[in-house]
C-alpha cells in the first residue's frame, strides 16, 4: 500500500528562486542578471495579486466572470507576466538534456534485472482490424505501440523519493508540482575524481563553489558533477557498473540541507556513497529528503544560472521516479 504520509511533513521550497538563463551557445556562458530581478518583480507582483484578491474577497459575494472573459484579469496578468519571462529569457536558452535513456543492456545494480522491450500485442480480437495476440503495425493499424517491462523503479536517470527507504515517507506520488522547477547548482569534483576513482565530495567542496559564485540559493537542486556518466556507453557492455565510483559524503548533504535549505542533491553514479550501510542515502530519506541519481551531461552545464526541470513518473504510492531532468 502507500506509505501514510501527509505532503506536510514533506520538506520541499518554493518553486523557484530567481536565476538567469543559459544562452545558445556550445560552451557554458554567465547567467543573465536580468532574470533573477525579472523573477523577482514576478514574484512581488503574483503575491500583491494574490493578497488584493484575497482581501477584496473578504468584503464582497465572489460572483463568476460574465460570458466569455475567462479568468479574472488579476490572474491573466499574472499568467501573461510569465510568459513574458519565457519570451524574454527561456525561449532562446539553451537546454541541455541530463537523463540517461532506458534500454537493453544499461548498467543496473546486480539486484536488479534488466529491462525488456518488445512490441505491444492485441488482448482481444478487433473483427476486420486486428486478431487476438497479433501486433500492431503502420501498415495495417496505422500505428505501433511498444511493450516496456520494467523490474524496478530503480532505473537509469531516477529521483528517489523517501519512501525508498522510509516506510512512512512520501511516496513519489506524493510529491507536489513545486519540486519541477529549480535553480541549478553545479559542484564540479571532476579533477579531484580523475586523480581519485572513489573520492567523497565534502563541505569544502561545497564552500569553493561558493567562494566564487555565492550562497548556494535556498530550495535548490544541488548536483555534483564527477564525469562518472560519460562512461556510460562502456558501462552498457555487460550492463554492470565499476566497483569503485565517486560519492558524496554524508557532512556535505547534511550542510546543504541543515545549512543552505536546498531541495534535493544529485549524482551520476548510481548510489550515494559506497559506504557499508550506505550512510548518506540512509540519513536523506529518513530525514524526509529527495535526491538524483543517475544525472547526465553535467559537463555541459554551467555551475551557477541554470534552471533545472525536473520530469518523473507519477506511479501511485512508487518508491522510485523515472525522471526526465533538463537544464535550462
């Protein structure tokens, strides 16, 4: 069953702090300051919106909009305020896909098997459009339809809700739209893990990246880039994964959740650390934390000013997300 778990007790932020976009390009640029004062003006024009209609709605009998205006004008200002923000700043950013794609052979924990795909058949009979058992086909149907059978949810590029681990955590399910949208942190250990296969990631690998591009902003999305996942496509010959990989310690998560209110961090590798009793990925969802794992690509984005969105399977009461990330 699903895990009793109220959304309350789940810590997540606001959807989004300010952060500029990543222009076109084919090397990583310099956010634009604009947009963090553009979110910003947003944000204070939504919330005197959402007050003067809560205000106003104190003293007067709600009526509904007459024929043909749709939403209240508050609320299109509102919403046309956004897209003026997506025309200004996201419309021509550069968006960089961070998710490994699901298929034979990809690396997987020993404990899991192997997905399988395969063509999608007919339970029943359609007289005169298809038999019982029998394919689908463009020729013939107009259209194919595939078969996917996955052993877990604990697949490629995943966002790991609590209930992975917690028996009273939120499920995937669980999770509230607000955790889709987020600024992106980029915490590069790529050098200290090409001199060393396992190193940990700590809290002064943390305070570097803020030596040079300031505080990590509150309910962000913290990923550590080690170039572990630019492997991958030797990772896929036998399915299985090196013994020894990067992690990032059980201090570091602690500080950026305790310290900096982040909403979740993430990794390439498939687990935490490669602690005995897995500390770190043990402490963050008994403590009611999400993380990534499995994140792609973070060689091509830059490690303050992005935006990531985040994508995942909405599986009822799941205690894992196949997750689509994208950085803007």
């Amino acid at each position: 069953g699903v895990p009793r778990q109220r959304e309350s007790t789940f810590v997540y932020r606001a959807p989004f702090s300010g952060a500029a976009a990543m222009r076109s390009s084919s090397q990583p640029t310099q956010p634009a300051p604009a947009l963090l004062a553009a979110m910003l003006v947003f944000t204070a024009a939504n919330a005197i919106i959402s007050f003067s209609a809560f205000w106003a709605s104190r003293n007067t009998v709600a009526e509904p909009p007459a024929a043909g205006t749709g939403t209240s004008t508050a609320s299109t200002a509102a919403a046309r305020s956004l897209w003026e923000a997506y025309d200004a700043h996201l419309a021509e950013a550069k968006y960089v896909d961070l998710t490994h794609a699901i298929e034979p052979g990809m690396p997987l924990w020993d404990g899991f098997s192997q997905p399988k795909f395969g063509a999608a058949v007919a339970r029943v009979a359609t007289p005169g459009f298809i038999a019982e058992g029998a394919t689908y086909g463009y020729a013939a149907q107009g259209f194919v339809a595939g078969a996917v059978s996955l052993a877990t949810d604990q697949i490629g590029t995943q966002l790991d809700p609590p209930a992975h681990w917690n028996e009273l955590g939120a499920t995937i399910s669980d999770l509230p739209p607000t955790v889709t949208l987020r600024p992106l942190v980029v915490v590069d250990i790529s050098r200290k893990v090409a001199a060393e296969p396992g190193y940990t990631a700590s809290v002064a690998d943390v305070l570097a990246w803020e030596a040079e591009h300031g505080r990590v902003p509150a309910g962000a999305a913290v990923l550590f880039r080690s170039d572990w996942s630019r492997r991958w496509g030797e990772y896929l010959v036998e399915g299985k994964m090196p013994a020894v990989f990067p992690g990032v310690g059980l201090p570091a998560l602690q500080f950026l959740h305790q310290n900096r209110s982040i909403l979740l961090h993430g990794h390439e590798p498939l687990d935490t650390d490669s602690t005995p009793t897995l500390e770190g990925e043990a402490w963050l969802m008994h403590h009611n934390y999400l993380q990534v794992e499995g994140a792609a690509n973070l060689h091509l984005v830059p490690p303050a000013g992005a935006l990531l969105s985040i994508g995942f399977a909405k599986i009822k009461g799941g205690a894992g997300g196949l997750a689509r990330l994208v950085a803007v």
